[in-house]
C-alpha cells in the first residue's frame, strides 16, 4: 500500500489509505470516500471532512471547524481571532489579538501589559513602575493627581479636605502659606499687600495688634510697657491724654475730678497742688478754716466743714475716742451718753427705755443687779438686808419661799420633801403639830384619844402600846411592878396581880 502524504498547514498529515482503495473496479471514487472529490456542504464518510472540494481526515487548520476546536480559520496567523491551535483568541493568551494593545500572556498586572491586555499607563486604575498612586480618574484634587504622582502641598492642586490653597510656591507673603492653607492674621507672615504687621499672636496688647495693624497711640488698645492708656481718642480731658498717659494732677489739663490744673506745683496760686481751687478740703488751711486735712472723711480729727472733731459734732471719731456720736441728742439718758460713749450696762447711767437701772457697778447683792435690773426676790441674787434667800425661783414649797424668806416648820407652806403638813401655828392638839408632822401615838403629844405620849416605843415603861397608860393585864410587862403579864386572863402562869404565882408543893 501506497503512503500517502496530506500537506496540512506547515505539517504533514500521514494516511494509510490511498485514492486508489476508494476506486471502484471501473476508476471511480466513492462518494463520501476520502481523498474522493466532494461539494461543499456534502457529507464525507464518518471521520472525515469536506476541505477543498475532497473528502479529507479532519486536522487543524484545514479552515473547518471540527468538534473538539473552538475555531478553524485555515492560516497560521496568532494575531487574528483564532489562533493555531484553533482554540479562540483570549486577553492572557500570549498573542495580540484584535482589539488588545499587547498580551503578555500572564497575570501581573502591574508590568507594561495590564490584565486587560492595554498597554500600562496612568489613569488605568493599576500602579505601575515609575507610578506613585495610579486611582484611574483625571482629578487633581484627591490623594492622587492625574500625572500617577501622590498629591502634596505645593503641587499647584488643592486637595479637597487637607488643603485650603495649593499656589505651587513656598512662599509665604501670598494668600496662601507654604503649608497650604489660607493666609490669615495671626498667621506669624506677612501678607503682601494686605497686612503691616503679623506677629503670629492673639495678644492685643503687644507691637502688632490682632488686626495686623502697628499698634499706636490712640488706637484704643494699651501697649504694654509702651502706653499707660489708650482710649482711643484725642480729648485731653478725660482719664488718658495726650501721649496716651495717665491723666494726673499738674498735667496742664484738667481732667476727671479737677477744678484746675495749671500745671505747677505751686500751692497757695489759684490752683492748688490738688488741682482745686482753694476751698475747705483742698489740703492748706485758709484763715478762716481750724483745719483742712484734705478730704471729706468726717471721722478723723478734721471735719469736712474744716472743723476739729469733737464730741457733740455728729460725727464719729474713733481717734478721739468715741464710739458714738449723735450730736445734740447726746444724753446720759440715751444710746449715746454726753461723753460719744456708747450706753452700756454698769456706765452708771439709766439707759432709758432699755435699763431699769444702773449704779455703775457690778455687784448683785444690792437694789441692782447684773443686766441693769432692779432687785427682785427670785433674781438668783440675795438682795442684802431684804432677803433671807433667794434661789432664783417663784417655787413656794421649796427651801427658799416665793418671798425669798427661808423655809421653816410654822410658816405656813408645806415644804416638799422636809416637812408632811405645816399649819402656821404652834398647836399641838390640831392636825398638824409644831414638828409639821401629822399627829401619831409618839410624838410625844398626847392628843385626842391618848392616854399618854412618852415619844418611844417602849412598852415596859408607863405609856405603852397605841399611847396607853401602863396596867397589869395590858399585856407587856411593867418593869418596875410587874412580874408578867396575863393580858387581860390570869392563869397559873401569872396571877391577876401580875405575877408569878407559887410553886405548888406536888410532893406526897
């Protein structure tokens, strides 16, 4: 057999079958048959494939599509959409295909082919080398600018949030500081054009004010170690004049609470060293002045009137001595005695209305005692030659009575604790006997329905049992006439003359 040979593409296909086998007995091809000729679109035998006008064994390449190849062009180009190895072209397949700028044929997407098969370059979304930031927008006013460089201050871009100028220069007289943000006062730079001064503070009371603006004289503002005063304006009359100084007496202008100021130190002109003209208080005393101590103060030695101080002038001087001072109404008899002294209890003066006396001592054993009181029995005090006692009390029935007399059996009152009853009277034969107790068989009274009172309780003496006058039968022994006694029933213990009887003779 015949080896026939296919040319497919730039290889050869080897069959082992020849036109020949297909050649019928009389030198015809079979339809169908291979290397038998066919139309396009007939059916060749199962295995092969209609390429050309003959019936072929399908490879790829021969311009078919046969099942198991995704495409079958017929050349040898990679670059078209169906590559050599009739499988469809792809963005990765290492070939630049139709609509792809390259195909580097891997997966790093930050070489010079993107995974999209484009050529890198900024604003695709990928850093590549030679890239600081690539965010794949043309704005300029983020973190990275549209060159593929990370944004900073003083690129010329203002980026939205950080910065508040971007003029791509380091100087800082402009608008916009070096640091990108917005030109102020208060800054510490000087704004060209805008501003005198800036010395970065907001201390009003320094060279530059917060205005920017040198500070000076009449700008209503103090400098410090500069200016006593500023208020802002050109009137010398009032607390800051000219030069911005303290407006002060000799000044040559008259100012707040100045009659004059004639600018000397001159005391006895038309103006005096006070700055007023002459007139009680000015300081210098005139002839028709006692004293002139300068001020209106009317409690140390100079009146305001120009007059010494002196008790009776109204006016409290404590330097003087007084503690009050109520002018004419100083009285002996009111709060302020005719010595600018206050009334007090024990001046030995009768405060009226408030005092019910006072003998300028404090002894309260006299007619008046401690606060300015008179005597009273029940003050607390023993009112000498008037009163027995005195316990500080109204209580009757206590040691001392309501009329400070001492408490005594026979007085009258019953004192609680001491005595049971007290009658006033000396009576024995009544309720109450001169011992203020209650009659009781001895008491040594003999009182209704007693026979005697020895004022003991001893019954072998004359007065025994309740106040009983002593008998034989009473039933206590008489010591002096009496050997028993039967009680009231004699027996052989004890005869009927109360005494013991005889033995009697029991012998035979």
């Amino acid at each position: 057999m015949a080896l026939g040979l296919t040319s497919c593409n730039s290889g050869l296909v080897e069959s082992n079958t020849t036109a020949a086998d297909d050649i019928g007995s009389e030198g015809e091809c079979t339809p169908g048959a291979e290397g038998c000729p066919c139309d396009i679109g007939a059916t060749c035998d199962e295995g092969l494939s209609c390429v050309d006008g003959t019936c072929q064994t399908p490879v790829c390449g021969d311009g078919v599509t046969d099942p198991g190849e995704e495409c079958d062009d017929g050349n040898d180009s990679n670059n078209d959409t169906c590559l050599n190895e009739c499988i469809l072209a792809t963005c990765g397949d290492g070939f630049v295909g139709p609509g792809e700028g390259c195909d580097d044929g891997n997966d790093n997407d930050d070489d010079g082919c993107t995974n999209d098969c484009a050529l890198a370059s900024c604003g695709d979304g990928v850093v590549d080398e030679g890239e600081a930031c690539d965010d794949g927008n043309a704005s300029n006013s983020d973190s990275c600018l549209n060159t593929c460089v990370n944004a900073s201050c003083g690129d010329g871009h203002i980026w939205v949030g950080l910065e508040d100028c971007d003029d791509a220069n380091p100087d800082n007289t402009d608008d916009c500081l070096a640091t990108c943000e917005q030109a102020t006062c208060g800054d510490g730079y000087l704004w060209s054009g805008e501003e005198t001064c800036d010395d970065g503070n907001d201390v009003n009371s320094d060279a530059c004010l917060n205005t920017c603006e040198p500070a000076s004289c009449g700008d209503g503002i103090v400098w410090a170690g500069e200016e006593e005063c500023d208020d802002g304006n050109s009137s010398n009359t009032d607390s800051c004049v000219e030069g911005c100084k303290a407006a002060t007496c000799g000044d040559g202008y008259v100012g707040p609470g100045e009659g004059c100021d004639d600018g000397n130190d001159v005391n006895d002109d038309g103006c005096t060293n006070m700055c007023k003209s002459p007139s009680c208080g000015d300081g210098v005393v005139d002839p028709n002045e006692e004293c002139d101590d300068g001020n209106d103060v009317n409690t140390d030695s100079c009146t305001d009137t120009c007059s010494n101080a002196a008790c009776g002038d109204s006016y409290v001087q404590p330097s003087n001595g007084e503690q009050c001072d109520d002018g004419q109404a100083n009285s002996n008899a009111n709060a302020c005695t005719s010595t600018c002294q206050n009334a007090t209890c024990g001046d030995g003066f009768e405060w009226a209305g408030n005092e019910e006396c006072d003998d300028g001592n404090d002894v309260n054993t006299d007619d008046c005692v401690m606060g300015c009181l008179d005597a009273t029995c029940g003050d607390g005090y023993l009112w000498t030659g008037f009163e027995d006692c005195d316990d500080g009390n109204t209580v009757a029935t206590d040691a001392c009575t309501d009329v400070c007399d001492e408490a005594v059996c026979g007085d009258g009152i019953v004192e609680l604790g001491v005595e049971m009853c007290d009658d006033g009277d000396f009576d024995n034969d009544d309720e109450c006997t001169v011992n203020c107790m209650p009659p009781a068989c001895g008491d040594m009274f003999i009182q209704q329905g007693e026979m005697c009172d020895d004022g003991n309780s001893d019954n072998d003496d004359d007065c025994v049992g309740n106040c009983e006058t002593a008998y034989c039968g009473d039933g206590y022994v008489h010591a002096t006439d009496e050997a028993c006694d039967h009680g009231g029933t004699p027996d052989e213990n004890c005869d009927s003359d109360c005494m013991i009887p005889p033995m009697m003779d029991t012998g035979g």
